[in-house]
C-alpha cells in the first residue's frame, strides 16, 4: 500500500459560518449545499453572472458552519467576493489558512479506515478532524483537514510518510484535473466547459445561483463544443494565450502554459484528433483525453 501523504501547503481554508451560511453559499455556488453534511461532502464552483469561471473549491462541513478549500492563490479573491455578497446576510467569513492545513493520501489507505466509504465525496472524522474522499475523482485520493499542530502526529498514527507535493500534482494532471494555476482560468472559459458536471461540481436541479442561467442554456441546447483538456509536452515550451492550429483552422487555445498545461479545446471540430501530435511556434505536444470524459 502507498503511505504517501501530500502537505497541500498551497491550499488555504476559509469558513463560512453564522445562521445564514448555508442559504449564503446556496445562492452562490455552483453545487447544492444540501449534498453537505456531516457525512458528505461536495465540489462546487463560484461563477461571474455570465457563468465564466472564477474560482473552485471543495465544501466540508464543520461544526455550524462550512469549510472552503480553495488554491491558496486564490484565496484573497475568494474572501473579498464572498463579503461583497454578504450584504446584510448573518454570515462570519473567516481565513484561517494559518490555524489548518490540507494533506492528502491514497485511495488504498483512505480504504483501508474503519470508518471510510468508497462514496466520492464520502466524509467522516478521524480525532475530530474530516477526512474526505475526493469529490471529483476517486483517484485523487483523500484528503484530511487538520489543525496545523495536530497535523504531524496524525500523519504518524496514520503512518503515513510525506512526499513530494510536485508528485500530487503530476498524478492530477495525468488524470486531467487542474491541479494548480487556476488563476491562468479565470473569465477565459464558462465554468461547464472546465468538466465540472463530470466532476460533480454542478448541480442542474437546484435553484439559482451566480452564472446558472448560461450554464443551464449551454447544457439544455446543447451548446458545450469546447473543453478544458490536459497537454503532454513532447518537446519545447508553451506559451500562455497561444492559438493552437491545424490545417490552419484553429481547434484551441493555451490557457495554463507552466509545468502541468491545459488548452481549451473545440473537441467537436473535424480538424481536432486526440491522436494526433501538435506543433506550435515553440513545442510539440499532445492533447489528452481523460478516460472519465465521455466526449
């Protein structure tokens, strides 16, 4: 069995909390906040009113209230958006990225607990700390929210041993999941055309919330034509923005151009073939079809 664990340093962690918490976050995700309980948690997004995407996150409960695990580099952003919707909402909005930390391990290990489920978004507690199986993809593991002084004594007892978190990344880029950089994504793509619903990150039968109108017209017409897709460079170096052709016809576009890239793609056009190999000014590569996207 893997006893690697992965200190997600690069995670933050806000709560929200207060009376009104849960109907606040309701209206704003992407996700109903009814799938989040004690024993469920779920992934969601927070989208512009026209449904590009801005930011995402996974949603735990805890205690009266929610925690939100977001990329560290979005955090700020994330803090300022949801006090300016605040209002006059009785909500408490707390960073306490310096009170907790994210880890995550193996689905193998995460199994192999008394009390875990192979239920994506499956959540119970270890010591009193939430312990989530990852509600997108199974294969990315768990992940344990933990108070920073508890956290190396817990990973002992779990006897799980720290790794390198560049070897997290690369398993979530091979599984086609973008695992940092979000930022490269923001207002460039509608939040449905970054795989959300295969991710379970949107929900199509709960009510309102920001961005859902456009999101609910691309689905039900049958508009969604582009696609988030991972990139395996072959040789070179990408650049961000870049317009990927063939046959002079452009098929896509460089959105996250660093170490773990992603393009957007118009996997509907003719001129687009996943077993092809791609040039541009600089690099040679391919474009990759998750197994778990059926396109």
């Amino acid at each position: 069995m893997n006893k690697s664990v992965y200190i997600l340093k690069d995670r933050a962690i806000i709560y929200v909390n207060g009376e009104d918490a849960k109907d606040f976050l309701q209206n704003l995700i992407s996700n109903d906040i009814n799938k989040v309980t004690e024993k469920s948690s779920c992934f969601a997004s927070l989208l512009t009113p026209q449904g590009k995407f801005l930011y995402e996150f996974i949603v735990v409960k805890h205690k009266s209230g929610f925690f939100i695990d977001c990329e560290k580099t979005q955090s700020d952003e994330i803090f300022k958006q949801l006090n300016l919707y605040k209002i006059r909402s009785k909500v408490e909005i707390l960073n306490l990225s310096n009170e907790f930390v994210v880890a995550c391990f193996g689905y193998e290990k995460y199994l192999s607990m008394e009390d875990s489920k192979d239920i994506l978004g499956f959540t119970f507690k270890y010591r009193e700390d939430p312990v989530i199986l990852d509600p997108r993809n199974k294969n990315l593991g768990a992940r344990i929210i933990i108070n920073l002084e508890k956290l190396y004594l817990s990973l002992k007892k779990l006897d799980l041993k720290d790794d390198k978190i560049e070897n997290y990344y690369i398993q979530s880029h091979k599984l086609g999941i973008v695992p940092k950089n979000l930022n490269k994504l923001q207002n460039k793509l509608f939040g449905i055309e970054c795989n959300f619903e295969e991710l379970n990150g949107i929900d199509f039968k709960k009510g309102c919330y920001v961005g859902q109108e456009n999101t609910a017209r691309i689905k039900l017409k049958n508009k969604l034509s582009k696609r988030l897709l991972p990139i395996e460079i072959i040789d070179g170096k990408l650049i961000e923005d870049e317009k990927i052709y063939n046959k002079n016809v452009e098929i896509g576009k460089v959105l996250i151009n660093e170490d773990y890239p992603f393009a957007l793609i118009k996997f509907l056009d003719k001129n687009f073939n996943k077993e092809q190999i791609f040039k541009s000014e600089n690099a040679t590569f391919k474009i990759i079809k998750p197994k778990w996207l059926k396109i």
